[in-house]
C-alpha cells in the first residue's frame, strides 16, 4: 500500500511539474521583447545581490542560530567557499552539516568521513580554480615551476 502512494505522489507532482513549467514558459515568451530587456536590466542586478550577499548573511545567520559547532563549521567553511568559489553559501550549507553531525552523534566515522570529503572537494575545488598558484602570488612570490608544470598538464596547456 506505501509503494502505491508513493507511486501516485510522484506522478501527481511530475504532472504538476509538467503544468508549472509550461505556464513559466507561456508566460516568459507572451512578453514583448522591449519589456523583457527592462526586466533583465532590473531583475539580474536585483538577482545578483540576492545570491551574492543576502543568501549568505541568511545561511550564516541560521548557522550561528544552529549552535556553537555548526556556527563555527559554517563560519569555516563559508569562508573557504568565498575565496576559492566566490560564494559562500555551499560552504555554509556543508558546516552546518558537519556542526549538526558532531552536535547529534559526536565525531563518529559518518562525520569523519564526511569531514574529509569535504576537505578534499574544497582542495580539488582550490586546485582546479588554480586558487593555490593565486594565493602564491598575492604573498608577492613566484609560483615554482613544477606547480605550474602539474596545472598547465592538468588543464591540457
């Protein structure tokens, strides 16, 4: 009986889907393309500011709410996510989840494994951004060769 329910609630929200998205797309293509410039000038600076700087003061402020450890996680890796991706909010989300493990379970082998994920996307992430050889320089030394070697091989120079 469970798999039946669930079976009907996922074909009612994909034909909810369905209609959702095709009333979005009638709507988007039945404004003149004048107006549509107007809101693109309006709408993507206002989008941007939401994405950019009040998602993460939100997500940060419901971290520090969260408690010490997921505040202190999300603060972490918030940070870490604004200077290697130039978003914070994954970081926040990924802290908040590390600080609500420990908060729950302690440091089991759930959350130490997903400590060490995370610590491996956010170096692979640096890495592949070459955010490394950017920090390097912004301390006013030159890269090492052998550095630069590995991204230029990596990124097919």
């Amino acid at each position: 009986r469970c798999t039946t329910r669930k079976k009907w609630r996922s074909i009612a929200c994909a034909v909810i889907g369905m209609i959702v998205v095709t009333f979005l797309n009638l709507t988007a293509s039945s404004v003149p393309e004048a107006l549509q410039v107007t809101a693109v000038k309006v709408l993507v600076p206002a989008a941007n500011l939401l994405v950019n700087i009040v998602m993460p003061v939100i997500f940060w402020l419901a971290a520090i709410d969260a408690g010490k450890k997921s505040g202190f996680w999300a603060t972490v890796f918030g940070g870490a996510a604004q200077l290697i991706m130039g978003n914070a909010v994954p970081g926040l989300v990924l802290g908040i989840l590390i600080g609500k493990g420990v908060e729950e379970s302690g440091w089991n082998h759930v959350t130490k494994v997903m400590m060490v994920a995370i610590v491996l996307l956010f170096v692979l992430s640096g890495f592949f951004r070459g955010f490394d050889m950017k920090m390097i320089e912004s301390f006013n030394m030159t890269v090492p060769n052998w550095l630069e070697l590995i991204h230029n091989s990596l990124s097919g120079k």
